[in-house]
C-alpha cells in the first residue's frame, strides 16, 4: 500500500462529507510506537475492534493510510439491518443446525451492539429505527413469508409486519412493489458521523489513532512490525481490516474479497410534505433485485437513492446520471428534483456471501475481518467483538463458528476475476427478470 495524496486521502464528495457534526484532527505515524495490539484500517471494522479491546484494557493503536471512515464505512447507504450474511442456511452442512441458528442470532445482536455503542457514547448521528424490505416479484412475497415465520421461530424481539400492496402506501409512494415486510428493529443513520463519533470514542479509552499512515510493509513472528512511511508499530497482535482496500498487503486475504463499486446520489433539500409523499413512515427501504435499489431519507429532508452494484472494477463516468433514471422508475413524482451530491465507493464481497473473520493460519498473532457483502454495517460492530474476544482469550463460539467456514478464493486471479464475476452475474441478472 502506497502513501495517499492529499487529495486522495479527502473524504468522498458525498452528502455525509457535508454534514458532519465533528472534526477529528489525528496525526500521522512517525517514529517508533509500541503497542498491544495494532489495527490496520479505519473503518468500522477497525474501529469497533479498538473500542472493545480499549474496554478491556488493551493498548491500541489504529493505523488509517487515508481519513477515518474514508472507504466504505463513511459512504455507504447507512441501512442497519439484521443479519450477517446471505441464505446462511447453505452453510449447515459444515456448521450444522444450531451453527445456522447462531448465525441468524447473531445477525440480530449485531443491530443491538450498534444501538447500544450509540447510546453509551453518545453519538449524533441521525439514528431512525424502522425498515421495509420490497417485493418486485411474486417469490419475493413467499419469501417474506418464511423469513417472517424463522424471526418468529428465533423470538424476535421488535415488530415485524407482512404489508400487502393495498396497504403498501403506506410506507412508500410508489406502484413498483408488490408488498413489503416490514422490520422495526432495523433502521437508518449517518454511518459517516457514526464513525468519527466511534473514532472520538476510542480516543476516550485511550486508543491511539493516526491517519494518512499508508502500511507499506509488514515484518512477521511473535512480535509484528507494521511499517508506514515514517514510523514502526512493534505490537504483539495485528488485526487486518482493511475489506476492499486491501490491495497487495496480505494477498492471502486479497484473494478472497472482491471490492465492487456501489453508487449513492442525495436529491437537493425537498419539501416536508415531498417527503411524506415518499416515505410516510421514514423508513430505510430496499428491494430484492441481484440489481437492487436501496434508498431512504436524509435528515435534512433528501432522498438517498443508492444501488447499481459493479463488478467490473469501472466506475459510471457520471454517478448522476446513470442513478437518476433509476430513481425516477421508483418516484416519477421527482421529476425536476435536483441532484445534489452524487459518489460512490468499493464494497468487500465474498464468494459465499459471508464475512471472514479470522486468523491467518500461517501467523496466528494476525487477525483479519472483510468480506461483508453490503451487510457492513452491523457485521463489522459484530467483528470488532469477536476479534476482541479472541484475542484477548475469552470463550467466543461466535468467533471459532466464523473462522470454521471456509472461504474459497475468487478465480482468475488478480486481474480476472472481477470481469469473470461480472459475467456471472449478468447470468442472475438476466434470471432476476423472471
């Protein structure tokens, strides 16, 4: 990994980057610094490991080569929603019933860790529960069916609703959708403000924490030493979580997560009574589609818009562009709506759809989490506490379940295998129209 230029290490030209509510000003790496444990990657997944290793009573230091929450974690759709993987019921031959069953557990403590990290450090950043999940297709229907009845198996704690069309206004003005399933215990927020309001909480604990700090080399054994520029971690355990920005760093991992571009746009400030039209209940949304569409509103009365998923490895020449039409599918009422802030960024996906979190075989000091497959936000708050638990030796089933799973590699190698994905997913999206 390279040292950033300055101007690639800014934060994307996205509406989070606009309105945020904090500024942390952090140094650069220089020198030599010790530590218990070292954590490469300022986003989530770093992050929330720092808090739960800070909490017990752990010396941190996190290393971010470019601004906290620069990637994925300060750009996405900010959807916290349930669960931690895809069809998780594929895994039960080598996990096993109640292996499933913890996983679908944990998919829901997942929602609760961040809900309760919020709330004890007190974090402005927009937090609204309520989340609808849109039928285009009549099996979407039937799968709403049996995922309501696994939540009512599992004892969901918050309200969950089947929505027929008749009744699907609603939620959401548009005809598009053939009825909706809707969960209270999952929402929306600024994940942008959530993370630098989890970065002033590590700093609370003691975490020590410097940007534009680019790892240009690691040195292996009982101590590592994670090399930038212009200093020297020396530290007992290394944690890895960098997710699509990995690059050449461990290309172990490397192999094993495919970063794909996800685009977002933000409409110019609408009228209140616009946004009711949309969304009466303020609800973060999204459909079924392998294509899907996911959007919800801003604080600031905005409609974001987000979806287009790319494997290919290029991005749209114009965000805007290629997103409005989709949106205005969904609302022709916005129509005349300006685009206010159009961006995008890389998503970490696996070829089973599941985060990997686990340690390297080959370096058992060395940690790592990825691959959360647009199920980030509350996955990576669950990784941190995992990773947390096992390094620091406590009984955690949920760590040894996910490092059990194997994680197969991306064919085609570095330079393949993003256009190898591409043409297979094509393949589902052709399916999907059916």
């Amino acid at each position: 990994m390279s040292p950033t230029s300055p101007q690639s290490a800014a934060h994307a030209n996205s509406y989070y980057a606009a309105s945020t509510n904090r500024q942390l000003e952090l140094p650069s790496l220089t020198g030599e610094q010790r530590a218990d444990v070292c954590i490469v990657g300022g986003g989530f997944s770093g992050l929330n490991t720092a808090i739960e290793l800070a909490e017990r009573g752990r010396r941190v230091i996190l290393l971010e080569a470019r601004r906290i929450g620069w990637g994925a974690s300060g750009r996405n759709g900010g959807q916290l929603i349930r669960g931690v993987g895809h069809d998780v019921e594929r895994f039960e031959r080598s996990i096993g019933t109640e292996g499933v069953v913890a996983l679908k557990q944990m998919g829901i403590e997942a929602v609760d860790i961040v809900r309760r990290r919020i709330e004890r450090y007190a974090i402005d950043c927009d937090l609204t529960w309520g989340y609808c999940d849109l039928a285009t297709k009549p099996r979407h229907l039937k799968a709403f069916e049996e995922e309501y009845a696994d939540l009512m198996r599992l004892g969901y704690p918050h309200p969950v609703q089947r929505v027929s069309k008749i009744n699907l206004t609603n939620i959401i003005g548009s005809q598009r959708y053939l009825g909706g399933l809707v969960d209270m215990g999952s929402g929306h927020l600024h994940p942008l403000n959530l993370a630098l309001g989890e970065a002033a909480a590590a700093q609370s604990l003691g975490v020590r924490l410097f940007e534009n700090s680019a790892v240009t080399r690691i040195d292996h054994g009982a101590q590592v030493a994670v090399h930038t520029e212009q200093g020297v971690v020396r530290a007992d355990t290394l944690v890895l979580a960098c997710n699509a920005y990995l690059g050449d760093l461990q290309p172990q991992l490397a192999s094993k997560v495919l970063p794909a571009g996800s685009y977002i746009i933000a409409t110019e400030r609408m009228p209140e009574a616009l946004c009711r039209e949309l969304l009466p209940q303020n609800m973060a949304v999204c459909d079924q589609r392998v294509a899907l569409d996911y959007f919800r509103l801003s604080a600031d009365g905005r409609l974001l818009f987000g979806g287009a998923c790319h494997y290919s490895g290029r991005d749209p020449k114009d965000i805007a562009a290629y997103m409005q039409p989709k949106m205005l599918q969904v609302f022709p009422q916005l129509v005349g709506i300006g685009i206010s802030y159009q961006w995008g960024g890389m998503i970490g996906i696996g070829a089973n759809r599941l985060p990997q979190i686990g340690r390297l075989p080959d370096h058992p000091n060395v940690y790592y989490a990825q691959a959360y497959s647009g199920h980030g936000l509350n996955a990576t708050h669950l990784a941190g506490r995992l990773l947390a638990e096992a390094i620091c030796g406590e009984q955690s089933t949920g760590f040894d379940l996910f490092a059990g799973i194997r994680h197969p590699s991306f064919p085609g190698g570095r330079h393949l295998r993003s256009p190898l994905l591409a043409l297979g997913m094509l393949w589902y999206r052709l399916k999907d129209r059916f």
